[in-house]
C-alpha cells in the first residue's frame, strides 16, 4: 500500500489572496495597491516579477514580512503575488522553481540591504549614548 503524502495541500494565488492579501489589497489600507488596480499596479509590475515578489516577501514600504502571515511559504506567498499582479494587468505566470530562484536571490538581497541599514542605526545609537543627551 502506498504511503500517503504528508505534506499540506499548497495553495493557489486566489486562495492566499482571499485569506491573507485581501486584508490590505481590497481597501488599499496603508497605500497598498488595491486588487485590480491598474494604475496602482503598473509601477511594481514595471519592477519584475523577481524583485516585486522578492521585497514583498521580506516586508517593503507598510507591508510586513510574508504579508503579515507567519506560516505562509514563499511558493504559495509568490503565487498571491503573480495572481494580483495578473489582475493588475501582468502576464506573470505562477512561479516555477528558476523563477522562485530568482525571487529567493531578490529576497537575500533586500535582507542583506535591511541589516546593513539596521547596523548602521545601531552604530549611530551606540555614539549618541556615548554622549551626554541634552533634556528639554
């Protein structure tokens, strides 16, 4: 008898979307291009598909990490993505596993950028307590 697949269903785009995504994306809430949007969409279609997905999954401008969903897996995260975009007037495809590559590098990146910028706050703190701090 065969042994029966453990792993949890994947989601589509539609269902990530409608149980995670439209949350911000159906009311625009904290400037989130709303679903179906052209005009909203255009400027982070123009950004590509890897880099577009890759920022949102890191968290980018009000959206958090992962759209605010801690379970979500960057497949299913990436397929929300390319069926908004989609609705948005892409023609991005689900992503394969060259493409999830490719979003996985543009994720790394941003991250890196991210700590990089978080370093460079925390070396400025660490000399301004150095100093004494002036009361109002």
């Amino acid at each position: 008898m065969a042994q029966a697949d453990k792993r949890p269903a994947t989601k589509s785009g539609e269902a990530v979307y409608k149980s995670v995504c439209i949350a911000c994306h159906e009311s625009g809430v904290a400037h989130a291009p709303k679903f179906g949007d052209r005009a909203a969409w255009a400027p982070l279609i123009a950004e590509g598909q890897p880099v577009l997905t890759g920022h949102a999954w890191v968290g980018v401008r009000a959206m958090p990490p992962r759209g605010g969903s801690p379970d979500i897996q960057l497949h299913e995260f990436a397929r929300a993505a390319a069926f908004m975009a989609r609705n948005g007037g892409a023609d991005w495809k689900d992503p394969d596993a060259a493409m999830l590559r490719k979003i996985i590098i543009e994720a790394d990146k941003r991250l890196v950028q991210a700590i990089k910028d978080q370093q460079a706050m925390q070396r400025e703190l660490h000399r301004l307590s150095r100093r004494p701090v002036a009361a109002d």
